[in-house]
C-alpha cells in the first residue's frame, strides 16, 4: 500500500487507499473490543495490533492513537486499560509523539456538566498521561514528519491554554451565580415558613396559644432557613472543596506549558510552528493568551490565580524577530534560547537589538571560566561535526566551518578559549582512534596539522566580527593580545589531559603542541609571542614518548612537508609550460600515495579549489587542436594533457563532492558542463535518451568507423575532444544497437572495448557514464549482457590481462 505525505495549508494529512485503510481501520477496532472483553496484557494486544498493521507503517494511518483515546474518555471515568495501552503504543512506537499530541488537543473540554467527577476526571487523566512520556518526545523522521510534530505541539498548547480559559470562566460565573441563589433560597424559605405560621394562629383558640406557636413559628422559619442556606452553599459549585478541584486544572497545565516552553527542543519546535503558521500562532495561541489576561483583569478577586498563570507571558517571546545586523539569525536564536533557559523568565519581554545583545554579553560574562558540564556539552557537540568535516569533507571551507562553531559556542555559554582547546582535544581523539595507515586515519592527521590552525585563525576573525568591535586590519594589536592569551589558556589547559597527549604524540612521532604553535605563527605573524609559552614541565615526559616511538608514515612532521609540494603544484599550473613537460610532471605526481596526500594538504589548506580550476584551466586549452603546435610529440602530448587532466578531475569530485567543480561556468567549461549534465548524480540528466539529443552525425559516424573498423585506429592528433564528450553517447547507442541485431559480434565489442580503454582512458568515463544510465532502463533479461560490456570497460588492463593468461593456462591444462 502506498502511503502518500500531504501538506495542505495547516494541516498536515496521510493518505492511501481508502478502502484498506477503512477494512484495517474496523479490524482494529474489533481488536480493541475483544482486548476490553478479554482484558489483554500490554503485550498480547500490540502483537495483535501489529497482526494488522503492514510492515513498515505504524498506527498512525488508522488513527490508531485517537480510537484509543475515544475508548478511554467514553465514560464518566476514564477507562485506565485504554489509557494502558496508549503508554505502550507509544513507547513501543506503535504511534507517533504528534499522532497522540494531535489526538489529545481534539478532545472536547467539558466544565459545565452536571458531575464534577465527569468535568474534572478526563482533563486530569490527559494530563496525567502527556507527563508520562513528554520527557521523550522527538523526532528523527523527515521534514514533514517534524512538521507535523510542531504543529501537534502548538495545537496541545492552544489546547491546555483554552483548558485555562474554561476553567477561569467557570469560576467567575459560578461566583456571580452563588449569591442570587442564596438569595433566592433565602426568599423561598421564608415564604414558607410565613404560610405555615398563619395556618397555626388561625386554628389556636387562645392568645398565649397563638403567641406561643407564633413564636415556635418564628423558631422554625430561622432554623429552616438556615439550613437551607448552609445547603445551598454545599450544593454550590464554588464552594472550597470543589473550588480547589477546579484549581487543580489550572495549576496542572500551566505547570504542562511550562515545562515544554523551558525545554530546549520544543521550545525550538514552538519557534518553528511560530515561524511557518505565523497567523495561526498569533489567532490561537496569542489571542488565547490575551483573553486569560483579560478575564483575570475583569475580576478583581481572582487575584490569586494570577500568580498561577503569570509565566503564561513568555508565550511571547517566541513572537520575536531577528533585528540584529551583526549576527546571524541561527545564532541570534540559539542565543535567546540559551538565555531563557538559563535565567526562566516569565514575565519579561525580551528586547530586539542591541539591549538584548548587551543583556547577552552581561550573561556571558558573568558565566565561570571553567565548568564541567559545559565543557562536556561542547565536546558533545563539536565532536561531530569535526569528525564529519575532517573525513567526509576536507575541502570545506573554514569560514562555514567557524560560523557553526561559534553557534555551538554561544549555545552552551563557554568562553571561546575553552571552545580551542575542545577542538584540539577532538582533533588528538580522532588521531588516537583511527586505525593503522587508513584513509581516516590520513584525513585526520592532514585536518590537526594542516587545517586546524587555518581554523583557529578564521574562527577569531568570526568572533571578532560577531563581537560587534571595529577591526582596523587583520592583524590589530588589541585582538591579537586576545587572540593570544585566549590560545595560552587553551594549551595550557590542554596540557592537564596528559594521557591523551601521550597518546597522540607517541602515534604521531612529533610534539603537537609545537607543531600547531609553529604553524599558528606561520600563517598570522601577529601571533609570534606564542613562543613564550611554557610547556617545559611536560619535555621530559614528551622526549620520552619520541624516543620509544616507531616510525609512523602519517606523522605530524610528514603531514607539514607536504604543503610546500602543494605550492610547487600550483606554481607549476600557474605557469607557461611545454606540454610534455607538463605531461610528464603530471604523470610523476599522480602516481601512488603521494597523490592522495598532495589532494589532502591542499584540501586543509583551502588551496583545492585553486589546483581543480587551474586544471580546468588547463584542461579547456588543450581540448581544441593549437595550430602552432607541428612537432608530433606535443600534439600528441596534448591529447595526453586532455586525458589525464579530466581523469584528475573526476577523481577530485568523486573524492571531495561536486561542491568543487564550478556549476555557474558550466556553459563555458567543457568539463563543467560535461560533469554536471551527464555525470552528477544531482543535476545531471536522468534519462540517457536525453543525452542523445543535439549530436552531429558526421562526428558519429567517423567515431564508429574508428572504434568498430579493425583497418583504422582511434585518431589522437588534431581532434576535438569536446565534439567526443559529447558524441560518444551517440556512439555507444548504436554500437549496442547493431550488437542486439547481430551487425556486430563479440569479437567487434571486444575490439571496441580495448579501444575505448586503451588510447584515451577518458573515452571509457563518459561511455560507461552513458552506459550504466541506459542498463537501469532495460529488461532484466536485457541487463546481463550490457552490465558485462560495463565490467570490461571499467576494469584495468592489467586485471584483463590475469584473467586471460588463468584462462590459457586451464585451456593448456
């Protein structure tokens, strides 16, 4: 069955076929029954359910969570087995955290019936159930799931806010309707207690017989009347028993509203609903809030619930908007999160601008330097998003990098000296986990000694900025004494963590700690007075670690050469070179590992991006025949250039993300456009036919009579290699089309292939690119054949070559 999401307007729906959602709907409901007859354990009904319930899909689709709800409120008292069994649906997720918040807002508030059990008993039992799984309440889904889950939530607080309204307004009419009525009870009673003294004096036949019995008269009438009041009063809603029942209510949803306003996560839910319904948060919510205002204004004695409802204001503050120029919004809003999570404000409002930047920064600066719980929060925090960037992406920016960092920062309240040395201790953690000579291990070790001071750098100029201060230039003596101390109580508190030192600089083979302040000071020469610092006390201890350690390839002093092979690589792009001098240096530096680590030195030292577009560069000069080349040899060597530069390229963004290769000169490039049209799994074309569109057929032509003629030969001088990037799917369609009709055998595919993969190894990119789009499309009968012809071109020569000299020696055996 097929489930489709569905955002309309507020409302956030689900749904699928209707006649078997309406069979398993009653399958359900019949279940339900039989469990109330059978009284099931907790256990035995949620194996029945999930009998009915398709694989992969919760009881969210059959309201599962409202039938539940319906069959616990049906009586005056709430049914406790239901209610049993909604706690576990939920914590064995049968149904949703929104499903079930959704469920309770729909339920009616009913304060006016003739019960007090029956006014009372539901709301409470709800409330009741809500704090028993409100600690738990989260979302891992997909954005409309978590949509759906801010909008529940709003709708649960404009709920528990009407609750209050209701319960306010019953109090006050209940208090206006207790005086007429003991007035007129009072008027009732004395009405007959006067006709039953007249009767009595008429039928007496004395004097002091009718005074006597008109005094009794009198006696009974205050009596009688007295009782009638003191009942009245009994029977009276507002009396105290039931007054402090009905206050009850009250106290339990604001003390309900309270706790998921100061809670993190759904306050930032409620700032999410706020900021996507913005005139449903202000209709429900807002107004609901200002009538409670009123009606407790109207009624002067109801002071004393005013109290109760005071920290209803905060509401409020969650109607902000972001008016500083300076910070960024994300960071603005973690800020006013932490802030009031810190200090509970509940009546105040918040100011925009700069006094609420300055009641801020008077927070921040009243934070103690160390604390415990904030410095593991941070190392909570940064560890992952370090651990993401340093393996998946090297070649991020640092300035993106260090505007998370300072969010993070600002959110848990650490100074920033703290956040440097959390960073490094992130850094010498993941050194110390990755196993052996691995890629991870690599990235790791380029991103400590290459990136990390780059990022330390960037990440002052950020807080500098965000400060608000006036940076004259870059290296300001006031911010870089801050900049300096900042960084001596980082290392110096670096250096209690002892063991992981040891650690880290026995895998390493180096003293990290010297080598980030050497690097520090070479990339900001205002930070030269870091050579004073003293880390004497720990040389004994780390001339130890060095002498017993083994040579590690990965070590911190082999990470730092590798950045001056880096500038040699761009200075050599960036000059005027013979072609087959480039040829041949590029050549010597893509072979073995010393690519990788050149690719990884200039990815932490932000310098990827100029070595891809230089190759570019490079790669559009020589994909078009230069007419003042006539020695053979360069002609030739251009050829080479093209190929290998666009094999550099494709391994650059299959290693690094398509982020790197420029989408807006994609017109201009012919790798640009070539990677982004038909290779990038984001932007490319997703229909092969497609890519057929637009071919010059002479160009088809004279590439199948190079590939399929065995009297030619693939021509590598004084061609277009654009025209073949473009045409060779062309080429490969009607190759596969005269192989299915049996033009060409196998011997003619395989003639074909070694071509393709021989002369030009790019030629076999961009066809198997074609290729592997067109197998999705076929048969299964149809793919086995191609995805063989996809095997061999993918494959290298020397693999080919070991499985055909194992297929002679079996022929021979």
């Amino acid at each position: 069955m097929t489930i489709a999401v569905i955002r309309n307007l507020n409302n956030i729906t689900m749904e699928g076929s209707a006649s078997s959602i309406n069979s398993r709907a009653t399958a359900i409901k019949t279940i339900l029954l039989a469990a109330w007859r059978g009284k099931l354990t907790n256990e035995e009904w949620e194996n029945r359910i999930r009998k009915v319930l398709p694989r992969g899909v919760n009881g969210d689709v059959y309201d599962l969570a409202d039938c539940l709800l319906k069959q616990a409120l049906i009586g005056p008292v709430p049914n406790q087995l239901f209610i049993s069994y909604l706690k576990h649906a939920v914590q064995s997720e049968l149904v949703s955290h929104s499903a079930v918040l959704k469920s309770i807002s729909n339920q009616p508030i009913n304060l006016r019936a003739s019960s007090l059990l029956y006014r009372t008993s539901p709301i409470v039992c709800l409330l009741d159930f809500l704090k028993s799984f409100r600690d738990k309440i989260s979302c891992h889904g997909t954005e409309i799931e978590c949509l759906n889950l801010c909008h529940s939530l709003s709708g649960l607080i404009h709920w528990l806010l009407k609750c209050i309204l209701s319960t306010i307004e019953y109090i006050i009419s209940s208090q206006s309707q207790q005086p007429q009525q003991q007035q007129h009870n009072i008027s009732s009673t004395l009405t007959n207690s006067s006709s039953s003294s007249t009767s009595t004096s008429t039928s007496s036949s004395s004097s002091s017989t009718v005074a006597n019995c008109a005094g009794g008269g009198n006696q009974l009438s205050t009596n009688v009347t007295g009782a009638s009041i003191t009942n009245s009063t009994n029977s009276n809603p507002g009396s105290s028993n039931q007054l402090d029942t009905t206050l009850g209510i009250i106290d339990l949803c604001t003390e309900t509203i309270h706790y998921f306003i100061n809670r993190p996560f759904t306050k930032s839910l409620l700032f999410i609903n706020k900021i996507e319904y913005t005139k449903e948060f202000k209709e429900n919510i807002l107004k609901t809030v200002q009538l409670i205002q009123q009606e407790l204004i109207s009624c002067q004695q109801l002071q004393y619930i005013q109290e109760k409802v005071q920290h209803l204001n905060i509401l409020h503050q969650l109607n902000l908007t972001f008016n500083s120029r300076e910070l960024h919004p994300s960071m603005v809003a973690a800020q006013q999160l932490r802030y009031l999570q810190t200090h509970r404000i509940r009546s105040t409002h918040i100011t925009s601008g700069s006094n609420f930047e300055r009641r801020i920064q008077q927070y921040n600066a009243s934070q103690p330097s160390h604390n415990s719980s904030t410095n593991h929060a941070l190392f909570n925090s940064l560890f992952p998003l370090i651990a993401f960037d340093a393996i998946l992406r090297p070649a991020r920016l640092n300035k993106h990098l260090a505007r998370q960092i300072v969010i993070i920062t600002n959110f848990n309240s650490a100074p920033i000296n703290m956040t440097y040395c959390e960073l490094i201790r992130v850094c010498l953690i993941g050194l110390i986990d990755a196993k052996g000579n691995s890629k991870a291990k690599a990235s790791w070790s380029f991103f400590t000694f290459l990136k990390l001071p780059r990022l330390l750098i960037e990440l002052n100029k950020v807080v500098v900025k965000s400060s608000g201060q006036p940076v004259t230039s870059p290296t300001d003596p006031d911010h870089a004494i801050n900049f300096i101390n900042d960084l001596k109580q980082a290392f110096e508190r670096l250096c209690e963590y002892s063991p992981l030192l040891d650690e880290a600089e026995y895998k390493c083979n180096c003293d990290l700690i010297k080598c980030l302040i050497k690097e520090l000071m070479k990339n900001d020469a205002s930070l030269i007075q870091l050579k004073s610092l003293d880390c004497r006390k720990f040389s004994a201890r780390r001339q130890n670690n060095l002498n017993n350690s083994n040579n590690n390839p990965l070590g911190g002093h082999m990470m730092l050469k590798t950045e001056p092979v880096v500038t040699s690589m761009l200075e050599t792009l960036n000059s005027q070179q013979d072609p087959a001098e480039l040829f041949g240096i590029l050549t010597q530096s893509c072979s073995g590992i010393s690519f990788e680590y050149t690719l990884s030195a200039a990815a932490a030292t932000g310098r990827l991006h100029l070595f891809v577009r230089l190759l570019i560069e490079h790669n559009e000069i020589y994909k078009m025949p230069q007419e003042n080349l006539t020695n053979p040899r360069y002609v030739q060597a251009q050829a080479l250039n093209f190929d290998i530069t666009f094999l550099i390229l494709i391994y650059i963004a299959q290693r690094y993300g398509p982020e790197l290769i420029d989408k807006e000169h994609a017109s201009k490039a012919t790798f640009n456009r070539w990677y982004h049209e038909r290779y990038n799994q984001d932007t490319c074309f997703s229909c092969p036919s497609e890519m057929l569109k637009g071919c010059d057929e002479e160009v088809v032509a004279s590439l199948i009579n190079q590939l399929v003629s065995r009297s030619k030969d693939v021509k590598t001088q004084h061609v277009n290699w654009h025209d073949v990037c473009f045409n060779l799917p062309k080429v490969m369609s009607e190759i596969i089309n005269a192989w299915n009709q049996g033009i060409l055998n196998d011997d003619d595919i395989a003639v074909v292939i070694e071509r393709l993969r021989s002369r030009m190894c790019f030629m076999a990119v961009v066809a198997s690119t074609w290729l592997q789009r067109h197998i999705r499309n076929l048969d299964e009968d149809d793919k086995p054949k191609l995805i063989h012809f996809l095997n061999c071109l993918t494959k290298s020569g020397q693999h080919l070559k070991q499985q055909q000299q194992q297929q002679q020696q079996q022929q021979q055996r």
